[in-house]
C-alpha cells in the first residue's frame, strides 16, 4: 500500500506532532472560530459542508466552524473534493491502495469506494499521481484526525471544474452516500488576492445561491463577477450531492478574510464555512 507523504506539512500547518495538535485546539477556541472544543451537542441532519484550505493561521478558525457542527454525528467515511492546485495528471481524481500520512497518523483511502465511483462515472480517473503535491484536501484530514479516531477517506481532486463535471460527479457521491454513512467536504477558499472590502462584496454575492443550492445561479455569478474563488467546482459537487441527498438550505456558519485575521487589509483571500441540512 502507498502512503501519500505529506505535501506541506511544516508550512500550512506544524510538522510537529504536539505543535499541530495545539494549532487545532487554537483554531476551534479563536476569536474566529467556534469559541469551543468539539463534540458539539448538535442534532441537525447534516449532509456536507465547505470548508477553506488555507494555512491554519488563517482559515483554520473558519474551517473549525465546519468541523465542530459535524462532530457530534461522525460517519465512516468522508468524501473530500477540490481543486487541483498544480494541474497534475488527471482531470478528475480519486485514488485507491494508499494511506495518507499526516504528523497525527496515517488516513487510509477507501479502496472499495474509489473503485466503486470511477466505475459510476468515467469522469473520474484513480490516479494517484493527482493527489500528490496537493494541499485543498490535505489541511483538511488533521482536523479530521483530532475530530474522529476511525475513519477513511474517498478524495477527490478537480481540474476541470465546469459545471458539467459538478453535475455528474455531485450525483456520483450521492450514489455513494445514499450506501454509506458519509460527510462530504467541499474544499475551497473564495476570492483571492483582492483589497478586504471588496472580496467581502465578491464572496457575499456568490455565498448567496450556495445557501439556496442554486448551481445555475451560482456559476452565473461566478462568472459574470468574475470570481476567483479556487475550488468552485468542488463547491458546486457539493451543493449538487447534498440537494439530491435531502438537503433544503445552506447555513453560513462564519466568513471571514486573511485581513480580517491578520489586520492586512490590502490583499487578502476569502474563507467560508457552510454546512447544507
């Protein structure tokens, strides 16, 4: 079995054991974040979420809003999409036979699953070239290993992120979900590299059809606004598997920038946490 080594461990978040473990406690107890350590005593039927995959000193506390509404009901698995960063190997990426190495233990990949989902859609490729050098999923799996002891993961990575390819790999991982107890994980950042008043207007404007589960409207915004937010076709999978699981509505639970973090307002990238119920 392959173990997928870390891409940027000791720069996105510590390389070290302990130091990594008190970065996540810090970002649940931020200003930004939760206010609290997980399990959370909720009791909503919760069918995904998004969360931001910045480095943990900016978008942790915001991803930690994800993290502690979905820590109360654990699933066995979690799906994870986004973007690929780098534009290595295929367009659409799972991965199977391998485990996913972080300084909190190994992750191992649902073998079973990535066969399963390549097989539903030819859209998705197991390669686990793709996955490599990677970061939008990786930042999300040691949150996830301070959150639940026992769990595996189906990642997927996204170069073509049009909304044809949201449409067929969201019901894709709805076909998986409706067989298995699971929580999908949109990962994305929003608007990149903009002054702190205006990506606040920007992400505003697209977060808007995300709660209301609109695909159409959403990629209508993100074009005509021209937002760069990373992982939209990972956001719009999401939307796409939640609504045909059940899901009614989204619930922005924070947003925030980099600026409003570090108080460098000139250029700064957007982070959302939303849960669909």
């Amino acid at each position: 079995m392959q173990i997928r080594t870390p891409a940027v461990a000791g720069m996105f978040y510590s390389g070290e054991k302990k130091e990594l473990k008190k970065s996540i406690n810090d970002c649940f107890l931020h200003k930004f974040g939760p206010g609290k350590i997980p399990p959370s005593d909720n009791k909503k039927k919760i069918f995904g979420v998004i969360c931001p995959h910045a480095g943990y000193a900016y978008s942790g506390p915001i991803a930690c809003h994800s993290f502690y509404e979905i820590s109360s009901n654990l699933p066995e698995l979690f799906i994870i999409v986004g973007p690929n960063h780098w534009g290595i190997g295929s367009s659409v990426a799972t991965m199977k036979d391998s485990k996913w190495q972080t300084p909190l233990g190994e992750v191992e990949v649902d073998s079973e699953t990535a066969e399963e989902i390549s097989n539903i859609t030819k859209i998705i490729e197991v390669d686990n070239f793709s996955h490599s050098r990677e970061h939008s999923l990786e930042v999300q799996i040691p949150i996830l290993q301070e959150i639940s002891k026992k769990f595996r993961i189906l990642p997927i990575v996204l170069i073509n992120q049009s909304k044809e390819v949201a449409i067929q790999l969201g019901s894709a991982i709805a076909n998986i979900a409706r067989k298995k107890k699971v929580m999908i994980i949109g990962s994305s950042d929003f608007t990149h590299y903009e002054p702190n008043e205006f990506a606040h207007e920007q992400d505003a404007a697209l977060i808007e059809p995300i709660l209301k589960l609109d695909v159409d409207r959403f990629y209508d915004v993100l074009n005509k606004k021209d937002i760069s937010a990373c992982g939209y076709g990972a956001i719009a999978s999401t939307m796409i598997a939640c609504k045909e699981l059940g899901a009614t509505k989204g619930e922005l639970l924070k947003y925030a920038t980099s600026g409003d973090i570090t108080g460098d307002t000139s250029s700064v990238v957007g982070y959302g946490s939303i849960i669909f119920t």
